[in-house]
C-alpha cells in the first residue's frame, strides 16, 4: 500500500493496543531490511531518517526508497522525520513526501519551543500531516550531537505545551536516553503523571537500550512510538566488519550489503515482536 498519512497510522496503533516501533534509515540497504522486518510482523511502524543523517542520500531519495517498497507491503508504515532542529528540515521533509514529521526545540526555553513549534505545527497543517514535538531534553549521543542536558518532562508544563503548539505526539524525557554509552533508568511514576495529563500519545527516544519488558509496559501510559536506532546500526556496522575481518580481501559487494540487509532485519524484526509480546499474539 501507499505511505500512510501518519494520523492514519496512530488511529490504527491505538486500535490494535500496539506500540509502533520508529526505526532510523540511512541507506538503502537499511531501508529495505527495516520494511521487510515491518512487513513479516505485521504490525505498524514508523520508518523515520534524522536530518543528520539525510546528507547521504536526501529527502527525496529516502521518500522514493521508502515508497517505491511500501507500495508492494500489506503492513500500514509511515515516514517520520526524526529530530528537525530547524524550521527548514521540516519544510524539507514535508514537500518531499514525508507522512509525518518531528520538530524537536528541547534546547529552547518553554515559550521559545512553544514559538518553535507552532510555526512547525502550522506550516504541516498545509500537508495535512502530523507533528511530534519535544518537551524535556533527553541525554545521550545522538549521531554526532552529544547532550549532557538531562531535564526531565514537567507534568505540570505538558498540558499547556501541547494546548497552545497544537502538536500531535509529545517526545518525554523520563530516563529514557540517545544511544547504548547510557543507561537508561524510567521513570514510570513520571511516565504516569505525564499521561494523566497529556492531550496526545506519546513518545520515547532512546529505545534501542531500554529493556523490552519496559517497552511493554509503556502501552499502558498511551505511548504510541519508540524510536530505535543504535541496535539496528550496530547490527549493520558489525556485519560489515566481520566481512572484513573474515577476508581481508573480500570484493564481493553485493554478498556483504546483503548480509548487512538481513542483519538489520533480524534486529528489527526481533525488536518489533519483544516490544509487542505482552500486547499482541505474534
């Protein structure tokens, strides 16, 4: 089927009690083992790409990668700009065909994410496309961004937040954080007062070093989407480098990027099954 309109895909994700995986693209051959895993689960997901890692490639080349393969799948998916720092990535991303988008203005004071955002927010209403907003900074590696900010989500900030930015998905910083060089502790008391009060579902980063049983649990909280990213990487980088490291010689191309591709969806099939196993039959 066609790309889905992300509204679409968080109607069908509340409807079936699942909690959608959102994973990171960079290449071609990521892309493909990402939609393959998603196809052979069943169950709908986001695929998303961060401007940060959009300059091999370009907007438009993961839209035709992402959509020349979804039209084929059964399985709804949707494509996700992850962590658009500026105004411009969302414009970007939006004319290119993305089905929904990230505005991420943590670094910013609360009026001045609040100013950030809603000019994103306006600007995809055109398009008629979800926006996820952030509200707390999250800590950890991000590709090259390192942040050592740590400030968790005020419950007592949220309502207001989502209210006057007119977001539809709310990024939280509960303990969750970027990469596998942190430890992640949740706070689910947080998480619980957060959706007491929350207009829309929500969101964690940091996925790939949150333990699954955790992951299960946050269906419960209404969090719809959790970004994955470092495990699917790894999975990728490390099948590459045993290629090398077996035959320091090897040539055959197609033979190590195809062994990248499936490694990425064994991770990712792996990933969206553990993350579901309290929720669905898989």
């Amino acid at each position: 089927m066609p790309l889905v309109n992300g509204y679409r895909l968080l109607d069908i994700i509340k409807e079936r009690k699942v909690i959608a995986g959102a994973f990171n693209t960079t290449n071609l051959e990521t892309t493909v083992g990402i939609l393959k895993a998603i196809e052979e689960s069943g169950i709908p997901t986001f695929i998303q790409v961060a401007p940060t890692n959009i300059t091999l490639a370009g907007y438009e080349y993961i839209v035709d990668m992402v959509s020349r393969y979804a039209e084929n799948m059964d399985t709804p998916v949707a494509l996700h700009l992850d962590h658009g720092k500026k105004f411009e990535d969302v414009k970007m991303a939006t004319r290119a065909g993305f089905t929904s988008v990230m505005i991420d203005g943590a670094s910013y004071d609360f009026e001045e994410n609040i100013a950030f955002t809603k000019k994103a927010v306006d600007f995809a209403k055109g398009y008629g496309i979800p926006v996820e907003a952030e509200l707390g900074a999250i800590l950890g590696k991000e590709d090259d961004h390192v942040s050592e900010a740590d400030s968790k989500t005020n419950p007592a900030q949220v309502k207001e937040f989502v209210e006057r930015t007119g977001c539809d998905m709310l990024a939280v910083s509960v303990g969750n954080v970027h990469g596998l060089e942190d430890e992640p502790r949740i706070d689910f008391d947080l998480l619980k007062k957060i959706n007491e009060v929350s207009p829309v579902p929500l969101v964690i980063h940091g996925g790939s070093g949150i333990p699954d049983e955790h992951i299960q649990r946050m269906v419960a909280f209404n969090v719809a989407k959790i970004n994955i990213a470092s495990d699917l990487r790894q999975s990728y980088i490390k099948s590459v480098g045993k290629a090398y490291e077996e035959n320091n010689n090897e040539a055959n191309l197609i033979k190590v990027l195809q062994n990248a591709e499936d490694a990425v969806f064994e991770t990712v099939y792996a990933k969206i099954l553990s993350m579901n196993a309290a929720t669905v039959e898989v």
